[in-house]
C-alpha cells in the first residue's frame, strides 16, 4: 500500500509490527472473497450467520460483470471529470488539463484507457515513451485531445452501463455490492506483505461475519442482524469490530437492540470502529454516533476533509478523521485492485491501526487495551487549523495523528523513518511483472533475521540502503498529559499501595527542613523525607503538613493516580492516608501489617507531574467511605472464624493459604487501574474477602484449588443498575477427570462504591 507510507509515522509504526496473530478482528460486512492472491498465507475465515437464510451462490459471471460496469464507471468517472476541467479551461483561459490531473493516481494503463478510444498513434506513442521512462506525473504529461466528444462518450458509457446493470438480477446486484465492499476492506486491512494489495496489519487474525448475505438491504442493517452480528463477534472472542454497516439515524440514537449489543461487546474490552458515513452532512450512523465507537471520517489526498463525509453531534467528541481517497482495494474475481475512496475506506485503516497498537501492547507485555488505544488516537488528534480548512467541524476530533497515538500509548518518540528507504526485514518485495507502477519503486533487500526471529525478537534491526535518509515524520511534541484513561466511566475503584510525592524540589526540602533530625547510636541524622516511617512520625506531630503532599496509589512502585482529598471530607481522607500509611510500614507478621489499599474515587482532566518527572492522573476522593486498608492477616482469621469457627486447624491452615493466594492472585496476576466496570467489578470480588470465604470453604474441604478467575457482564440486573458476575473456578488437582467447579455472585458497580447483589451460585462444569 505505497501511498499510505506518506502518512507521517506509518512506515515507522509498520517497521515495530505488522500485527500478531493473537488480536482478532471481526469484519461485519458482506462476504468477502478470500481467494484472492492478496490473502494467501493470512489468518483469515469466515463464521456462519446462523441467523440468516442461506442463500444460492452468485454466479461467477455476475461478478465479471459487475467488474466490468466498474470499469466503465471509471472511465465515466474521469471523462467528466475532464469535461468539467475543460468548460473552464474554456471559461477561464486555463491550460489544457493533462492526462495525468485528470487521473493523478491512475496507474499508466488505467489512464489511457479513458482518452485512447480513438486510438490516435501519436497519443500511443507518447503512451509508450512515458511507461518507459516511468515518469507519468512528472516530464511527459501528454494532452487530453480537445477533439473528443465527451458528451456523447459518456452518454455512450452510460448505455453500456445501464445494459450490463439491467442484465445483473436485483437482488444478486444488491449481494456484489456487498460482497465488493467486504473484499476491498479486508484488502486494506489483512492484505499481505509482497502482494497487489499490502494491508495495514496483515499479521492479525481476522473472522468475516457476513452482514449483506440478506434478500434485501433492509434486512442486512436491521437492528436483529446487527445485534445478532455484535453478539456472535463477542462469542468469538475478537479484540476488535469493523462495522461497515450504517443504520440511520437523525436523532443520534440508535434502535435499543443495537445500542445494548455495543454496550456488551464495549464492557468486554472489545473497540468497535466503523464509518461515518457519505451523507454529506450533519447525518449520523450507527454504530458509529454511539458512546465510544471509534467514529471516522474520510480526508482527501491534499488534507481537506471530504465534503460527504459525515459530522456533527457525538461525531465531534470520538471521530478520527483518516486518508480515504485513492486507497489500493481489493476485488473479487480478480487480483488486480482499484483505486476507492470514501469513509468505508478511511474506517479500515484506523482499524488496522488499532490492531497495531494493540499488537505493540503484546510486545510491551501488556494485555490489549481497548479503551486505552482509543483514547490514544483521539487526544493524539490534530485539530485543523481554521486559516487551512474552511470549515473545521468536518475534522471532526481532528487529523490521524501515528506518532501522537504512538506517544500517549508506550510514553515514548515514534522512530523517524523514511518509508522510501527502509524495508521491513521480514518482508521480501518480490519483483514481477504485474506489479504496479508504485509499488515497483521500493527498494527490494534481504531480511537480516528469520521471520521467527524478528517476530520474537524485542528489537527489530532494519536493513538500511546505502542512499536512506533519515527525516522528520514527528508532529510537534505531544504532552502524556492528554490521554484520559477512560471515557466510558470517571469512576475508578482501583487496588495498590499508599505512596507519595513532593512534585518538586523546594517542596521536599521544606519537609526535609521541619522534620525533626533522627537519632541513630546517639548519632542526630539529617532527617529524610522519602524515609516512609519518619514521614508517619512526621505527620502525627503535624497532621496539616499532609496536604502538601501529593498522595499517590502505586502498583508495582509505580504511581498510577494522584490522589486529591475533596472538600468538607478533606481532612478526614488525610487523616486516613496518615493511618494508612502507618499501617504499610508495620512487619508483615503483625496483625496491624496493611499489605494494600483499596481507593474508589472519580477520574478528572486534570494531571499533575510528579518529581521524577511521571505524569500522573488525578482521582479525586469525595469522601472516606470504601478508602479500606487490607490488613490481610488480621482479614484472613475474621473471614475463617465467620465461615468456618469450628474448622479442624489443618483446614483453616488451607483456608488460609487459598485467601491470601486468592488476594495475591488478583493483585499481581490481574492487577488494572480499576476505571473500567468490569475491572471495578474484580477489585471489589477481591475486597470484600467474607464472600469470597465462603465460596472457597465447600471447595477447599473438598480438596480443590483455584483455577481461574473471570468476569462478565450480568444477564440479570436491577433497574438503574450496572451487574457483573464473578466467577472462580476451582479445579482438583489430584483428579483431573473430576468436574470443575463454579461459584457465581454479582457485584453492582453503578455507583462509586461497588455492592454484592444476591448469594453466592455453584454448580459443576465439564473440565
């Protein structure tokens, strides 16, 4: 896809990762034609919509067809186009338009075909000095001929149009459209390195849930086919939905079925991207004016938002706006592509940008964050500036910015690489015949690693040619600042340990100069303020001192919130990091030992910069209720004592031992930052230890241990509510033919403080 490495930090985002096969892609379009030469060797299949009526295959003689009708709406497309150049070259005294502004990206054969019908031999032999040059839009720009007729032309191509239409049957015209739009998608995504058609994230494994295989297009957008392919996406396990699809709507909402299939794919991490439709105007789709969905819009070649692609309303706040003309596409029955535009096209690219960030996330050692890479590209967003585009509001958020989205995602700079003279070294360009004129231009080299060796590899080494220039693809330098680390919930409840901060060096020195010296041996040591224990000792003797602090909750020993004590409550929460805090420093064999906190609170806008330089968020706490400390030795013997007080010692050693693995479990094997429901939901599982207790006491007597644990959005809730289910499995370690178990119990995290719904559920499971 040679054009798209000119936008600034493609080529460079290509040379971290082409994608990994374990993020999924669900495409919710027609069926595509997989055979194609571009797809050989991709993670490619297609699940079966149980729901639909299958139908008989389309001949393959209809889809020739339909090629040929595009062909000629091409040449129909460019003729006018000249035609239009022309009337004012007429009226305004213009040079004669050349064949290369009439079709500027065309490949050379594509072009003449629009203005040979004539077949006049000087044009062809200029045809043939310019192919051989390979200089079609830069000396040789040979004249449209001024004698051509172009009404009649194309009233002669719309005949012949209108003839091949009519001899397509209705209902099959209806399914080539689909089956067309979801071949050209799947090209610009998964097409593969070396191939007619080079796709953005060719690695990554994609499932084609065919939507346009209905009688009519009425059927195919129904909010029933829509929320049944949302759902059938989420089974599947996919980290992202493309959805081509959109229904209408001037309100900006969307049917109730559709909106609660999004919801459901959202809450389980999954990012939905989708188009934002050719309706020239403030004209919403969804699922695109949905919450959260990764809204695109279509940008021109030269910058300019396309004037049909759509914005306005929710558009605003969550739309991309992505290079979508003259974009290489696949087609059906055929290898060779076409040049398509639109936001249909602009939608994959981001599609294939969120795979690779979410690919870069794997190599980082990180789980795939939906919310985290959206955000991303949002807030790397660059506004259009009122003096270039006359109308701003079309950019929607603002322009695709990589090496931003880059930044705000791994905290570091984008390398700067000239796409021209680097090559992938796991991907050899082979040299053919039928390759087309951009692509043919790349420099061709040898990989200096095996593909398993790059793939694994943490540091990829690029072969570089000789003449390679290094230039600069950097926009101007993005602050960390600006990514909000939710926008579907400002409620956090997350778990760590109480830390703090001075921010700068005149704040710590104060501490340093009022905190009382140390006596160590009848030896006065200067006092120090990083000393957590002088710290307590400190702020026992002057409580105020505290809120010149910045409190923070780590995990790991690294800050992830800047915690700020709100209003009437203030002094309250300080008092309670104070004890807290007192409480992290005791040995761990003390029943007063606090191995954790848990902090509920709501996200702001605001960050503050830490003194190592750390740029942090901040939460704000409203007040002190579900501030806990986990005192987990002295938990531990309350929740035994409650389930099991008359427990054999041998069975409170194992219970004991399962509540602190369960604990520890949860912290360092599924530690997250507590703002997403589903993550609330677990943090608040662990907290609440007496419930968890009691699930644990029939499977630790019964000789079982833990499995896994996992969370799912509720079927069943109250009004106004927002229900997870938790579910520890325990398996037998001793026989693994026995069933596993289940334990089920709901947790309610509408508010800020998360609540258990109901009593604990089991039953058995196949293992």
């Amino acid at each position: 896809m040679p054009d798209l490495n000119n936008i600034p930090g493609f080529a460079a985002l290509q040379t971290l990762t082409l994608g990994d096969s374990r993020i999924k892609i669900a495409v919710l379009d027609g069926p595509a034609d997989l055979e194609r030469a571009c797809f050989r060797g991709a993670n490619l299949s297609k699940a079966t919509a149980f729901w639909q009526t299958d139908l008989e295959p389309i001949e393959p003689i209809y889809i020739q067809r339909e090629l040929q009708i595009r062909k000629l709406g091409d040449k129909k497309k460019a003729l006018k186009k000249a035609l239009k150049q022309n009337e004012k070259r007429d009226t305004d005294a213009a040079p004669v338009l050349s064949v290369a502004q009439v079709i500027p990206h065309h490949p050379i054969t594509t072009i003449f075909n629009a203005v040979l019908e004539n077949k006049e031999a000087s044009l062809l032999e200029q045809y043939y000095q310019l192919k051989d040059s390979k200089q079609q839009q830069t000396t040789l720009k040979p004249e449209v001929p001024t004698d051509i007729d172009y009404k009649a032309e194309i009233k002669a191509l719309e005949t012949e149009i209108e003839a091949l239409g009519n001899s397509i049957p209705t209902l099959v015209r209806g399914r080539l459209s689909g089956i067309f739009h979801a071949t050209g998608i799947f090209g610009t995504i998964f097409g593969q390195p070396g191939s007619p058609v080079e796709g953005v994230a060719p690695y990554c494994t994609a499932i084609n849930i065919p939507l346009f295989e209905t009688p009519t297009v009425d059927e195919a957008i129904s909010p029933l086919n829509l929320a049944h392919a949302f759902n059938l996406a989420l089974e599947l396990g996919v980290n992202i939905i493309h959805c081509a699809a959109c229904h209408p709507t001037q309100s900006g909402f969307a049917h109730e079925m559709i909106q609660k299939a999004v919801k459901q794919c959202q809450d389980n991490n999954i990012l939905i991207v989708a188009p934002s439709g050719n309706n020239k105007g403030e004209w919403f789709c969804a699922p695109a004016i949905l919450p959260n969905v990764l809204a695109v819009g279509m940008m021109k070649d030269d910058g300019q938002p396309a004037n049909y692609s759509n914005w306005g309303g929710q558009y605003q706040e969550q739309g991309i706006l992505a290079p979508g003309e003259n974009i290489v596409a696949a087609q059906p029955g055929t290898d060779e592509p076409a040049r398509q535009e639109g936001t249909s096209l602009a939608a994959p690219l981001m599609t294939g940008i969120s795979a690779l960030l979410m690919s870069l996330q794997l190599q980082r050692g990180e789980k795939p964050n939906a919310e985290t890479v959206r955000q991303a590209i949002l807030n790397s967003a660059i506004p259009c500036d009122p003096k270039e585009v006359e109308e701003p509001e079309r950019c929607l958020a603002g322009k695709l910015n990589i090496p931003g989205a880059y930044q705000l995602l791994t905290g570091q700079l984008l390398p700067n690489i000239q796409a021209s003279a680097v090559v992938l070294p796991h991907i050899i360009l082979p040299s053919s015949s039928n390759s087309f004129p951009d692509s043919s231009e790349s420099a061709v080299i040898s990989a200096s690693q095996s593909l398993n060796e790059v793939n694994n590899s943490a540091a990829t080494k690029l072969v570089v040619s000789t003449s390679a220039t290094i230039i600069d693809i950097s926009p101007a330098p993005v602050s960390p600042s600006n990514i909000t680390p939710s926008a579907v919930s400002n409620t956090v409840y997350a778990l760590g340990a109480l830390g703090y901060d001075f921010g700068t060096e005149a704040r710590r020195d104060t501490f340093k100069q009022q905190m009382p010296a140390v006596n160590i041996d009848g030896v006065l040591i200067p006092a120090n303020p990083y000393d957590p224990r002088q710290m307590v000792n400190h702020l026992e003797l002057s409580p105020a001192e505290g809120k010149s602090l910045i409190w923070t909750l780590n995990q790991e020993l690294t800050p992830i919130y800047a915690l700020e004590p709100q209003k009437a409550f203030a002094s309250e929460i300080y008092t309670v990091f104070q004890m807290l805090l007192a409480g992290q420093i005791q040995p761990e064999e003390s029943d007063d030992y606090i191995e954790r906190v848990s902090i509920p609170g709501h996200l702001t806008n605001r960050t503050v910069e830490l003194f190592s330089g750390q740029v942090v968020p901040v939460l704000a706490l409203p007040n002190i209720r579900g501030i806990y400390g986990w005192q987990v030795n002295a938990l531990v013997e309350a929740a035994i004592n409650t389930v099991t007080p008359e427990a054999s010692e041998p069975d409170n050693v194992r219970m004991r031992r399962s509540l602190k693995s369960f604990l520890h479990r949860i912290y360092y094997d599924l530690h997250n930052l507590g703002h997403l429901d589903r993550d609330r939901a677990l943090n608040f599982a662990a907290t609440n230890a007496f419930q968890a207790a009691s699930t644990f006491a029939e499977a630790i007597n019964s000789g079982m241990g833990l499995d896994n644990i996992e969370i799912e959005k509720s079927p069943f809730c109250r009004l106004n509510s927002n229900c997870w289910d938790v579910m520890l499995k325990f398996f037998d370690s001793e026989n693994s033919r026995r069933a596993k178990k289940v334990y089920r119990f709901t947790i309610d995290v509408a508010n800020i403080m998360p609540v258990t719904l109901g009593t604990v559920r089991s039953w058995s499971v196949p293992r």
